[in-house]
C-alpha cells in the first residue's frame, strides 16, 4: 500500500507546472510521415483526443498546425504535436511533457499513431 502512495505522490510532483516553451525543448518522443493533409490529421488527432481529455487547443504554425494538448489532472500543457505540410502529405512531431516517465498515459501516442494512415 505504501508503494502505492509513493507513485500517486510521484506523479503529482512530477506533473507539475510546466509550459509549451518547455515541452518544445524537450526530446521527441514520436516523429512520422503522414500521407494525409495537416488538416486532415489534425482533425482526426484532436477528435481521438476528445475521448480521453479535455479539448485541446489547435493553432496555426508555419504551414501546418500545432496541437497543444492539456493534461489529465492538473492544469497546463501535456504534449506539443507539430504537425507540418510536406509535399506529399505531412510531418509529425510530439514532445511530451513527462517523456520519461514510464507511468505516463499513452493516450497521446496512441491517437497520434492512430491517425497516421487511418
């Protein structure tokens, strides 16, 4: 029971505070082609979001969109998702705020590989 409560706490610490600059700096945990649009993929990466989060925040970013995607628990960011236009298609990028904490929900790489070709 006790280890129990040191991982609820861990995670509570750890999904502290942080901001979009932030996650932007940190590794890429997922980076693909997609033969769909931007558009396209990002329709169907915020709509497999809506299950499981609360809605994320969709901008404009170069040629292509940037998906912010909040967190469970707490407020803030959880994930960036850049998803660029390409020549044929587009470029898909997602840095996550707790990339390397193995108990961190998978439902961001989930969707995000989900809409590559789907």
């Amino acid at each position: 029971m006790k280890w129990a409560w040191l991982v609820v706490g861990m995670g509570v610490v750890l999904s502290g505070c942080t901001s979009v600059a932030e996650i932007e700096h940190s590794p890429e945990t997922l980076s693909v082609i997609s033969g769909k649009t931007p558009k396209q993929y990002t329709d169907c990466l915020v709509a497999k979001l809506a299950d499981t989060r609360k809605p994320s925040t969709v901008e404009p970013h170069k040629e292509g969109f940037r998906v912010i995607v909040p967190q469970k628990m707490s407020s803030g960011p959880a994930a960036v998702i850049t998803i660029d236009e390409r020549s044929s298609g587009s470029s898909i990028k997602v840095q996550e705020h707790l990339q390397n904490f193995p108990l961190r929900p998978g439902d961001v790489r989930k969707a995000a590989t989900a809409c590559i070709s789907g």
